[in-house]
C-alpha cells in the first residue's frame, strides 16, 4: 500500500502526497458518460491553472480535445471540466498537467449514441466503503473489469468512526465542517486502489447518507434535530461531495440544495436512472418512538400515511415520465438501498426498518406502479446501504405471494463496512418469499452485463476484506430472462 504522509495545501486543507511536491494527490477520475461528452476531475495541491487533454490512444498522442481550468482554493482546488465534441462508445485517455508535473494517465469512456444498438453492456455496482473496516481491493478488482461505467449508490466516505477490528483509521473525528469533509475524502481518496477504479472508468455516482450524517432525512439528522444548524452541515457536505465527484460544473450545489436525480441512455439496450432518496425524503415515521439503536417500526401507523415520500414531489413525477416515457430493452433504477420488503417479525409481529423503504411502503408503491406502467417491461433495480448482497422480486403487493413480480433487485454487498449476522438474514429469507437469495459477512461489489436476451449478474465477493491483497471471486451469479422479471440462480 501507499505510504501515508500529508502535506499542507492551500487554505490550511491537509491533503495525502503520495511523493513531495506531486501536483495531483488525489489522482484522476471521470463520469457522467453521455455519447459525445464526458465530465475530468482532479484535485490539485495548490491553487493555480492547470491544462488538460483527452486522445483517442493511451500514449496521448492523438489528442482530440484539449484546454486550461482554474483550481481554485474556495472549491479546494478541485477541477471539473466538462468535455464535449466526442464520438459516441469510444474509449478515451486524459491526463491533466501543471506546473511541470503530469497527473496518471485515466481511461474513459463514451455512452454509446441513443440510436445504437450495442450487443452488450456492463456494470458494476458498488457502495459502503468504510476507510477504517478492510482495505480497498474490490476497488482494485473492479478497476480491472472491463465496465462501460461504475454505478456508486452511497456511502463513498463514512462520517464518523464505528466498527469492530478496525485494519486502519480516519484522522479527525465525526464531520461536521467543511473542512472535516473536505479531509475525510482527501484521506479516502489518496488510497492506491480507489484511484484506480477511478482512472480506469467512468463513475456515474449518487449519495446516501455517511457523505453527511448517519440516518438523516431532509434537513436533520438524528444527532442533530435543528434543521437550521444541520442544513449549514448539509451545505458543507454537499460541497464537499461535488468538490470530491467527477460530476459537471452545472451541478455544483447551491447551500445545502444539489439536483443529483439524473437519467443516461446507453444506445437502445438500457436507461439508466439515479435517484436520490436523502435529500427530499419526509422525517422518520413514529420518531418520538424510535429505538434510536435500531429505528425498527411497529404498529405506526404514520408510516402509511400517503403524504409521505422518498423522493419529494418533482422528483417523484421526473420519475414516472421517465418510465411512461422510456424506450429502451431494459430500465435500470440505481438507488441506495434495498427496495424490498424486509418484514424482521418475530412471529406475528410486523416490525420494519424506518430508515429505509419499508418506512414508506406508500412511495415505495407509487414507484413500483410507474415501472409496472413503463412500456419498458423489464426493470433491474440495483442498491447497496444493507452491507450485504440481496436478490430480490419486486412486487407491488408484497403481502400476496403470488403477485406478479414487476421489477428484479440486486443489492451489490460493501466495498467494505461490515454486515449483518448470517442466521439473521437466514431467518428473514424464510419470512419474506420474495427475497430469492441472501450473502453476509462477504465484501465485495455486484457486476451486472446486460445484453437484448438477459441480464447476468454476478456476486463478486473478496476472501478477506481484511487483506489489502486479497483475491476476488464470483461467490453467486443469477440470470433475468427479458420478458420475465425475477431473479432465477445461474
């Protein structure tokens, strides 16, 4: 691994120098694929002017595009430049230079042109990077698959500290300040590892909730009930979120405001839609009676109140015109946690986790009716958050076992934060039918491939989470049949 030493930027902001004087700590990354654009990123270690080139071959010798940007210290010397004029399913390098100094060398690629008919498509599907609980090898698998993009859906950087047998620790404590997040992602971002995954794809990315604070909905968090204190936070968080992301100069967030919800067409084999279940979400069912260890709901009944939603009001109708309006093989909805019903019993008791969708079964429906109204009949919902790996039938009736399933989940485990115990989720598997298969105390990410007769996915999980060398195998795999929703063992 990487040798650990830190230098001072400027403005006083700590950032990790993998060599004294290196121009570009933080390495490089792209995202936002679109067919003939494509959004660079990087962090420098001082303010000043830097270029930038993007070429057909990774020697940078046919440049197609190429021009200067500003680091500037009130944005922490983080670079955005959104590049355009480029041909659609094209392979692209690009590297930024200053001051003498060329930053690694990145690839990148197009999406494919909304006429297109490309034979295949592949991602990977990754969230729950805990810095203090493993090391970052799936990152480095996954920088050596061949993937049109990875699909991150939260949980890039943990605020705070929490976990057993901790392999290495974060400098600082809880965040709460901007430049508390500002090193948070600096420390995440100097590992050898993510840098790669980065350098070698491009990232379509949205958050959950470690990128601000544990559980938040809205504008408060459980540890901070004043909406006026914690959306100052939120402002912090969300800059340092898109100071930190390969997202374009348009999206940089005004306060604690920042449009996320996106949707990208590849050719006319898939949409893809990221959604943002954080920022517009109603509180927490029943709050006065939650177990502020658990947040489990029973016999709440504001938790079926109609009124409640996930994705607020303009994101929730952006969302069923995208369905009514999609026209591709398949719809893919990337999101941050698992979709499912998860009814955690005992016996007769119904108890729901108030975190998650369970906690608004009424939103959860008013989506699952726009995917069952798309004339896209084939649906994949991909998530993380759980710290487990999950197959799933999506239903819009979850209490009658033989409902149609209308969409297929997959949840893609952690990169590396710790998951729940085997026997417990052995026992939810036997209490909800829908869930077709479960995989715990295993890190790793989900890789999906996606051609016009079916979708592969594949449960890529590591040996030891622990080591930071560790191997990568496909523990489980599972096929979806176009026509035929539902998770079926491969």
């Amino acid at each position: 691994m990487l040798r650990r030493s830190f230098l001072v930027g400027a403005g006083g902001l700590a950032l990790p120098a993998m060599a004294q004087g290196q121009a570009f700590p933080l390495g490089v990354a792209s995202g936002c694929p679109r067919p003939t654009s494509i959004v660079l990123w990087t962090r420098m270690a001082a303010p000043g002017t830097v270029t930038w080139a993007i070429a057909e071959d990774e020697g940078m010798r046919r440049v197609v595009r190429n021009g200067a940007a500003t680091a500037e210290e009130r944005w922490a010397n983080a670079v955005h430049v959104d590049v355009e004029g480029l041909q659609p399913s094209r392979f692209y390098w690009y590297r930024f230079t200053a001051n003498g100094q060329a930053s690694p060398v990145g690839r990148t690629r197009t999406a494919p042109a909304p006429s297109d008919k490309p034979a295949a498509l592949r991602f990977a599907i990754a969230s729950c990077a805990q810095y203090e609980q493993g090391y970052f090898a799936a990152y480095r698998h996954m920088a050596g698959e061949e993937l049109d993009a990875v699909l991150f859906v939260g949980d890039y950087i943990y605020e705070m500290s929490w976990g057993r047998n901790l392999v290495r620790h974060h400098t600082g404590g809880r965040c709460t300040l901007l430049h508390e997040y500002r090193e948070r992602y600096a420390q995440y971002k100097s590992d050898a590892d993510l840098q790669a995954a980065h350098a070698a794809h491009p990232w379509i990315v949205t958050w959950d909730d470690h990128e601000v604070t544990d559980d938040y909905t809205a504008d408060i968090g459980p540890q901070d009930p004043d909406p006026a204190r914690f959306l100052q936070q939120r402002a912090a968080a969300y800059q340092a979120y898109w100071e930190h992301m390969p997202l374009p100069n348009a999206l940089r967030p005004a306060g604690p405001s920042m449009r996320l919800f996106d949707r990208y067409r590849f050719g006319d084999l898939a949409e893809l839609t990221v959604i943002d279940d954080r920022q517009y979400r109603s509180h927490h069912a029943c709050r006065a009676t939650l177990n502020p260890r658990g947040k489990p709901l029973e016999s709440c009944d504001e938790r079926l109140d109609p009124a409640r939603t996930m994705l607020g009001a303009e994101q929730e109708a952006w969302f069923a015109s995208g369905m009514k309006s999609a026209s591709a093989r398949w719809n893919v909805l990337a999101q941050q946690t698992l979709m499912a019903e998860l009814d955690r019993g005992p016996g007769e008791r119904h108890v729901y986790w108030a975190d998650g969708w369970d906690g608004y079964p009424v939103a959860r429906q008013r989506l699952l009716d726009a995917v069952a109204a798309s004339p896209t009949r084939d649906t994949l919902v991909l998530g993380g958050d759980v710290h487990a790996f999950w197959a799933a039938d999506l239903k819009r009736d979850f209490a009658q076992a033989k409902a149609p399933t209308v969409a297929t989940e997959f949840v893609g485990g952690s990169i590396t934060s710790q998951g729940p115990p085997a026997d417990r989720l052995k026992g939810y598997m036997a209490r909800n039918p829908h869930l077709r298969a479960a995989l715990t105390q295993v890190n790793g990410y989900g890789l999906v491939v996606l051609d016009a007769r079916k979708a592969l996915v594949s449960f890529r999980t590591l040996a030891d989470v622990r080591d930071p060398q560790s191997a990568v195998a496909t523990a489980q795999r599972f096929a979806v049949e176009a026509g035929r929703p539902g998770a079926v063992r491969g």
